[in-house]
C-alpha cells in the first residue's frame, strides 16, 4: 500500500515538475522573441539606419558559436542550476542594459553585447532544460516533451510579435525592464520549486581532480570524444547534413515573405503580419498532432510524406495570387514542416546517450543557426537577381529530392526496424 503511495506521489511531483518547467520555458521564448522585436523596431527608430541593423544582427548571431562548446558544460554540470543561473543572469544583464541606456544615452553597441551575452546565455539553457526535463520525465517522454516545447516556441512567436508591437509605443526602453522581471520571476519560481520539492537530479558521474590542467584536459578529452561520436553514428551522420540543407533550403519563407506580401499579393503591411501569424499556428498545430502520427506511423513514412507534401504546398504557395489561399497554404506549409521537423528531433534524440544530448542540441542548433545565417545571405543576392516565384519553386523541389533521401536513407530504414521491434515488444 505504501509502495502505492508513493508511485502516485511521484507522478504527481513529476508532473508538477512538468507544468512548472514547460510555464519558464514559455517565459523564456516569449521574452526571447520579444528582445529580438523591440530591439530591431528600437535600434531601427533611433538610427534609421539598415547597415546597423545588420551590424548588430551579426554581433549578436556570434552568440551561435558558442553552442560547439556550451554542450560539454552542460552535460558534465548540474542542469537544473543551468537553468536556474541563465534566467538569474539573463534577469541581471537587461536590467544591467536599461540602466546604461538611462545614464549614458542610447548605444546599438552596448545593446549588441548585450544581446550577444544573451544569446551565449540561451546556448547553456536550451539544451540543458531539454535534457533536463527529459531525464526528470523519462525516455519514454521524449516525443511528449519535443512537442510540448516546440508547440511554446511557435506560440511565442505570435505572442511576442501580438504583444510587443502593442507594448512597443507605451514602453520604449522601459520594455527591457519588463523582460528583465519576467526572467527574475522565472527565477523565483524554478527556486521555490527546487526547494519545496527538495529536487535531486540524477547521479552525476565521480568529479574530476580539483586541478584546473586537469580540468582542461578532461574537457577536451570530452569535447573530442563527443564529435567523435557524432561523425561515428551513422544515423547522425546521414540526417544532420539533410536537416542543414532543408534549413538552408526554407530562409526564402524568413526573407522573401515581406517582398511577396507587397509585390505580389498587394497587401502590404498587413498582408506580411497575417503571413507571419499564420505560419507558426500550422507549425502549432503540427506539434499538437505529431504525437498522435507516431502512433500511427512509422517514422520513416512519416518523414517522407510530410516532406513530400510540404514541398507539394510550396509549389501551390508559389503560384498563389490570392491572400486568403496564401495563408491558408501557408499554414499547411508550417505544420508538415513542424511534423518533419520534430520527428527528425525525436529520433536523433533516442540515438544520442543521456550524458551527450546537451552537447549534442547545442551542436545542432549552432550549425542550424550558421546555416540559416548562410541562406540569408544567398537568398538575398538571388532576389535582387532572379523572380521570387522561381526561389520559392525552387525550395519546393529541394523538399522533393529531400523526401526521396529519407524513403532511401539505409540509417532511417535501420532506425524504423528497430523502433518498430522495440514497440512490439513494449505492446507484449
């Protein structure tokens, strides 16, 4: 009876620990979201100047590289601290930036390092409230989780964009103290939280030497042994390049949509705020039901008719003349793209050891994030160059020659076998 007891206290802790981790990561994306849209509408009002705003892109985009090593700390380091120390910091360095902006006058300069710390920042956290919470959950929790966090990120980009162009014109500089308390009161509740329920993470592995060579020398040691293990893995090694070039593939949807909104549909401003709301609530909606498929579906086959389809509606989106059947079509785009997006985080995560999955989303995501930057840059030199439609038919057939290299892949053919045993068995 006792033994009961507890397994049902433990559910409940763990799903309590759940709801309170999910509630600061939507603080955490929101306020992101936010710092990136005040901060561009700001720099742009007291400037006027588009080459700043490119400079200071770049500065704080720096942040990205940082994810090569940021992996290694947070696998061999307390995540929970993690977590608990960046909303401190981050809480800290934006109230830090509104003070300089108050006393010593308005700088793109110090906003850029400040941002660049808040992206090195965001380079520990990421990773390690992803690997946290799916070590606090349990393995079996990994696609729970994926889309749980993935449907926040989409919710946080219309939200931040709804709320912060409202806020924009009542709070000017104000706003950074604003995303300061929200990050302090992220704080206060994973504190409380750590406190009342006495949190204990798992085992850590047997310290090392106290001796800071030794240090040195066990974090290189872990750095080479990581890498070593990603390009070993064949798994990671046949889909990361093909993730990369999706990504690289999608920047036009990030660029062009703006210039499609006013020179092709005629809509203007309106038209490109509809876009950008209409495409994270497909990628929402992808999220909700991606788990729903996994039941179903083979992730294999899964892939590949999301992949198929969306390249399908890009084909359609590229012809589109009218606004309504562009948004809707736009929706479709986001939510098979969200579905790929977030098998493909599944099963990478399932091939990855516990003690290398922080290594492992911060490495992703720094190579996702200097690919995207890439295309940016490509996409922009093609538009001045070539017709916007022929970009956008483009990425769709690139989406094609992609869901043909998934249905063909040996690793993902292998990967599907054994999920699917592994199934089997857990049914028995």
């Amino acid at each position: 009876m006792k033994l009961k007891a507890d397994l049902i206290y433990d559910i409940k802790k763990n799903r309590r620990s759940e709801i309170i981790f999910l509630i600061c990561y939507s603080i955490s994306r929101f306020s992101g979201i936010a710092i990136v849209i005040f901060t561009n509408w700001y720099v742009w009002e007291q400037t006027k100047s588009a080459s700043i705003l490119g400079l200071m892109s770049t500065i704080s985009g720096l942040a990205a590289i940082s994810g090569l090593v940021t992996g290694v700390f947070v696998d061999k380091t307390s995540k929970f601290n993690i977590i608990v120390i960046s909303d401190f910091v981050k809480s800290l360095i934006l109230f830090l930036l509104f003070i300089l902006l108050k006393s010593l006058g308005f700088s793109w300069v110090f906003i850029s390092l400040i941002l660049l710390i808040h992206g090195i920042i965001n380079q520990f956290y990421s990773p390690a409230m992803r690997t946290h919470m799916i070590s606090v959950l349990g393995e079996e929790k990994i696609p729970s989780i994926n889309g749980k966090l993935f449907v926040i990120e989409q919710l946080s980009i219309v939200g931040g964009a709804s709320i912060t162009g409202i806020l924009i014109s009542l709070l000017e500089e104000k706003f950074y103290i604003l995303i300061s308390l929200l990050f302090f009161i992220s704080f206060l509740i994973l504190s409380i939280h750590k406190k009342l329920d006495n949190y204990k993470e798992l085992p850590k592995e047997p310290k090392e030497q106290n001796n800071n060579k030794q240090k040195m020398k066990s974090f290189f040691s872990d750095f080479r042994t990581t890498y070593s293990f990603f390009y070993h893995n064949k798994l990671l090694w046949e889909t990361m390049p093909l993730i990369l070039i999706l990504f690289f593939s999608f920047t036009p949807f990030f660029v062009l949509l703006s210039m499609w909104a006013d020179a092709v549909l005629n809509k203007g401003a309106m038209g490109y705020a509809l876009m950008e709301i209409f495409f994270p609530v497909g990628m929402m909606v992808g999220g909700l039901i991606t788990s729903f498929l996994t039941k179903k579906l083979d992730e294999r086959n899964i892939l590949t008719i999301c992949l198929f389809l969306a390249g399908t509606m890009i084909l359609i989106f590229s012809f589109s003349t009218i606004l309504i059947i562009s948004l809707i079509i736009l929706a479709l785009i986001g939510m098979f793209i969200s579905i790929a997006n977030l098998v493909f985080v599944n099963i990478q995560t399932d091939a990855i050891p516990h003690d290398l999955r922080g290594r492992y989303f911060s490495t992703s995501q720094t190579f996702i994030h200097l690919t995207t930057i890439l295309g940016y840059s490509v996409i922009g030199l093609l538009a001045d160059k070539i017709n916007i439609t022929y970009i956008f038919m483009a990425t769709g057939f690139s989406f094609f020659i992609s869901a043909c290299a998934i249905f063909l892949l040996p690793s993902i053919k292998a990967y599907t076998k054994k999920s699917k045993k592994r199934q089997h068995i857990k049914d028995f």
